[in-house]
C-alpha cells in the first residue's frame, strides 16, 4: 500500500469556547443561573457580588424610552387586569412539618407498648409521598431479623393503630382500603345509612364500574336505585384518595418572570425584571493590582480577568436575547395582550428567528424555561408558539383559541346531549374555522375532556 500526504482545503463550524458558554447561559433558567454564577464567582476571583444597597434605585423604574414600545392605538379599553402596582404576589406554601412527623407526634401520645411504637415507627418510614404502605406486610416482616419474632399479628396490629391516626385514611394498602378507611370515620346521619353502605359496597368492588360511569354495572353490584348511587358517589367524591399529599408536597413553586410586560398609556412596554438580572462585577482591587505586577507574575491572574471579563459579556448578551425575542413575540401576540387566551395567534420559531436573523435553536433557547409576566398570568415563552389553522377568511386561528373554543362549546352543552366530535366541528366550521373531526378529537383529548359518550354517562352518574 502506498503512502503519501496530501493537503486540502474546505470549510467547516467551529465552536469556540466562549460561543460555547454563551449557549449553556441562554438555556438556563433564571434559578440555574443563580447557581451557576455563584459557582463562577468561587472560581474565578476578578468576579464579586454586588451589595444591594450598592445598586442604584434607578433600574427599579420603567422608563420607556429605554424599553420596547408596541406602537398600537389601544383607544381607551383597558386590560383585563390591573397590574398597576408592583406587588409580589407568592403562593402559599405547604406546611413545613413532615407527614412521618406528624404521625410520630400523635404515635408518642397513644398507650401503646415500646415494641407496638416501634413497629408502628418502622410502618411510617414505609408509607409513600401519598400516605400508602410501600411494602407488603410480608416484605416488611421478612426485613426484621429472626431473633426479633416479630409476628403477622404484631404487624397487623401495628397498621390498625397506623391506620387510627389523622389524616383519615393513611396507611392503606390500596385505593379501596383508603377510602374504605376514610368511610369509617363518617358519622350516619338520620337516613343516610344505606348511602353509606352503598359507597362501602362501591368502594370495595366497584372502582372500576364508577370511573366508568357504568350505570348498569353499579345497580347490579349494589341492587339499590340511581338516585342513591348518585348520593353515594357525591359521597365517594368528598374522600381524598391521596391523604399524606398535603404533608409531603413540598413548598409550592411558582415561576420568576424573565420579562415583565405592562401598559404604559395605550401602549405595552416591555421590560427586564431587575429583580433576577446578576448583581456581579469586576473586583477593582484585583484589576488595579493587575496592572502593577510584573508581567511573568500576572499572567494568570490577567487569564482570569479577561474570563470575568467575558462572561459579563455573555451575560448581558443572554439578557439582551431574551428581551429581543419578547419584543417580536410580543409584537404578534397583542391581542392576547388586550383580549387574553381566546386571541392567542399562531406562531412559529421560524418566524420569529427570521425576524431577529438568528437560528431557530437559538430562539427555543431563549424561550424555554424563560417566562412573561402578562396582565392575564406569567406564561412561559414557548407557551405562545403553536401552529394555526386557516379560517374561511384566508386568517389563521391558533391552536389554543381553537381549544379554547372547542372547550366553551362543550361546557355550554346539554348534559343530556352532549356533543359529538362530529357536532363540535360543524360549530366551528360554521363559525368560520376550517377544522377537521379528528383534530377536534385531538385537541379534546389534549385538554383531558372525555368523548361525548364518556361525558353523557358522567352526567348521569351526577344526576
């Protein structure tokens, strides 16, 4: 085989370093990049953080000379809601003290010996986020060494008084058990006896046929009439199949708007929240002692520097990003600005990375994770991409007006009739809206809306 060197020519991408690292801050989130700055800041010592009274009360003012203006004649209506004040409005979040610790807290009050509390004990380490045994009896049993003669009487005991505590319903060992457990606790009342009963008999053999809103199914199981299987589901429907949720959920989160979007007069004005962007800088001590060193000394130091230097840069550049794709989005999104959801307009990542001359992938960067504060919610950016379809008007109607549409239709309907994919779609093709039957059974699915067969035997159930 003959060897030989041969040179050629061509054209390929190169990511460079910090291109590289400019991606990775865009397609943060506004709390991985907290995290991601504060482990920058460890590395690289030119960087500090930024006392808040240090910063000037400037930048918590709108001032619209400096932010973008969507130059349209409003008239004189004014947007669904009144977002003239700058209050932070948070969710409130879940209690702090655990599920096992508030089941401790009531084991420690009972009577029982030391080996029933630790059996109890080892019983709650088991239980779910939901408040469900994890385990068998029997897995539970064989974790316990032989020596300990820990018996399945023992163990049922413990569940039983497990199963006593608050919340109703803990330590079941299936959906039935659960609400079956539940059950117990409710008083009769005067001539709710056999409704009780009813919804025992349905909760312990008949799940199945009441998520079906099988009727025929539920008469034959419990051999009473309708209007008792009626009292008896409104009854199921009052239980909490999941009772640990509201102990082990955690602090509720709530997302932190990247952009805030407010009504200037008749105009709309966008603007960063200040309130996220980076407090960080250079250390001008370390770039005054720079300059003083020798050069065979400073170096390394002065690599540092021009990193610091450069991811200052890249992110007031991620900022930049975010606030210029908001203005095109916001620019084909002004009826929802005015109208809200039922006005959203079709929109595409192509289009809007046309417009701004960059690539489609940088667009989801910028849009993914990154969220909009409306006067109708805080949305996520992406939220306002989606495809559309043609109406007899040559117009496009986007994919959440259309089920926004199709949803209004449906809970308008007559229960006793609901309405067929089929009806739904010559509404809105009345209406003017080209659509097809399945994409109607589609975007019905989508929002979680049952078929029309499903909902007309729902109804029935409720009466």
């Amino acid at each position: 085989m003959r060897q030989a060197l041969e040179l050629k020519t061509g054209q390929h991408l190169v990511m460079t370093p910090q291109l590289q690292q400019s991606l990775r801050l865009l397609q943060f989130s506004a709390l991985d990049l907290q995290a991601e700055l504060m482990r920058t800041i460890q590395d690289n010592p030119m960087l500090e953080l930024v006392d808040d009274n240090q910063i000037s009360s400037e930048t918590s003012n709108i001032d619209a000379s400096d932010a973008e203006v969507l130059q349209q004649d409003w008239g004189e209506r004014k947007p669904l809601a009144d977002n003239s004040d700058n209050e932070d409005f948070y969710p409130e979040t879940a209690s702090s003290i655990s599920l096992q610790a508030h089941l401790r807290s009531q084991l420690y009050t009972t009577r029982a010996s030391e080996r029933d509390m630790s059996l109890v004990d080892v019983l709650i380490e088991d239980l779910d986020e939901n408040g469900y045994l994890s385990s068998s009896l029997d897995d539970i049993q064989a974790m316990f060494d032989p020596e300990d003669e820990v018996s399945p009487d023992e163990l049922m005991f413990a569940l039983r008084l497990l199963q006593s505590f608050d919340p109703a319903g803990i330590g079941a060992r299936s959906l039935s058990e659960c609400l079956l457990l539940q059950l117990r606790h409710e008083k009769p009342l005067a001539g709710n006896e056999s409704v009780l009963q009813c919804a025992r008999t349905i909760c312990t053999n008949g799940l199945d046929a009441l998520a079906a809103a099988d009727i025929n199914r539920l008469q034959k199981l419990t051999g009473v009439n309708i209007p008792l299987i009626r009292q008896a589901h409104a009854l199921i429907q009052c239980l909490d199949p999941r009772p640990g949720k509201a102990w082990s959920t955690p602090a509720a989160d709530y997302a932190i708007p990247d952009v805030l979007v407010k009504k200037n007069g008749k105009e709309w004005v966008l603007v960063l929240n200040q309130g996220i962007m980076p407090k960080v800088r250079i250390n001008a001590d370390y770039e005054s002692m720079i300059r003083t060193l020798d050069k065979t000394v400073e170096s390394g130091l002065a690599e540092q520097l021009s990193q610091a230097k450069g991811f200052l840069k890249q992110i007031n550049h991620r900022f930049s990003t975010i606030l210029d794709v908001s203005k095109i989005i916001m620019n084909r999104q002004t009826a929802f600005l005015e109208q809200g959801m039922a006005a959203m307009q079709p929109l595409t990542l192509r289009e809007v990375a046309q417009e701004l001359g960059i690539h489609e992938s940088t667009v989801s960067r910028a849009t993914t994770q990154k969220f909009i504060a409306t006067p109708h919610g805080v949305f996520e950016l992406k939220r306002f991409f989606g495809s559309g379809l043609q109406t007899d008007s040559g117009e496009q109607a986007s994919a959440t007006s259309i089920q926004l549409q199709i949803k209004v239709l449906i809970e308008a309907e007559d229960l006793a009739k609901p309405l067929s994919d089929s009806k739904i779609c010559e509404l809105l093709t009345a209406q003017g809206l080209l659509i097809a039957r399945r994409t109607v059974a589609k975007y019905r699915e989508a929002m979680g809306i049952p078929s029309a067969s499903a909902r007309k035997a729902q109804a029935l159930l409720r009466g």
